[in-house]
C-alpha cells in the first residue's frame, strides 16, 4: 500500500490530498487568517493521525475477535516547544463502547495498541529525508 499527502497553498488557498494506491481524497482544511499557509498545524494534524488510526484499528481488530464495537474515543494529547524542538509527552486515551466484558474490551485496547501502524511507525522511529 502505497500512501501520500501533498499540499498547495497560496493566498487564500489551501489545498490538501492524499492517496492511499487509487483512492484519492480532498480534506478541506481553511487557510490561517493572514491567509497563508493552513489554519490547522502539524502538531495538531500528527495527534489526529494517531486517533485516527488507533480508531480504524479498534474497529479492524475488533472485527477479528467477533466483538461488535458501537462507539470509540479517542484523546491523544502531547506537547510542543520552542520552534524546532521534537514533541514530548505524549499519550493517548481510548474509551471503547462494544458488546464485550469490560476484561475483553480492556484486551482489545491493549492488542490494537500493539498493532497502530502509526503508533508503531513512530515508536521505531523514521527516517525522513527531503529530495
């Protein structure tokens, strides 16, 4: 699975994509008020992309194991610094609501954290590199 984003701003403007193989998708997403660049940052969009995968993954995990989840939140939180430093302190709560026992939902948010694909990505760690 091949995945991208791509971005292309100018005033006023603010245009995102991405694409996992074939499946193009537009995320609106308004441009800041000086009318460059986004209103939403990269901090707040790395923390969405980590509840949402944790989301998506509840729900495929749980698929597996024959439990049917009717509701799931997800708060990640971290902070950030001065311009330049790395993230710290981050953590995530989940609050899963299914047709389990509280000891088998409990199991469920523990083998999705195991199998994030984002969260695991940015546990090994990655390297970027600009071309």
């Amino acid at each position: 699975m091949k995945i991208s984003a791509s971005i292309k701003s100018k005033l006023n403007q603010f245009e995102t994509t991405v694409q996992t193989n074939d499946s193009i998708k537009e995320i609106s997403i308004p441009p800041k008020a000086s009318g460059y660049g986004s209103s939403i940052n990269g901090g707040e969009l790395l923390l969405l992309s980590l509840a949402t995968c944790f989301c998506n993954d509840i729900y495929r995990e749980a698929i597996k194991k024959n439990i049917i989840v009717s509701d799931v939140e997800v708060i990640v939180t971290g902070e950030f610094g001065a311009e330049g430093a790395p993230g710290t302190n981050f953590k995530y709560k989940a609050n899963v609501i299914a047709d389990a026992t509280a000891e088998e939902i409990k199991a469920l948010i523990e083998h999705t954290d195991k199998v994030a694909e984002i969260h695991n990505t940015l546990r090994k760690g990655i390297n970027l590199t600009v071309s």
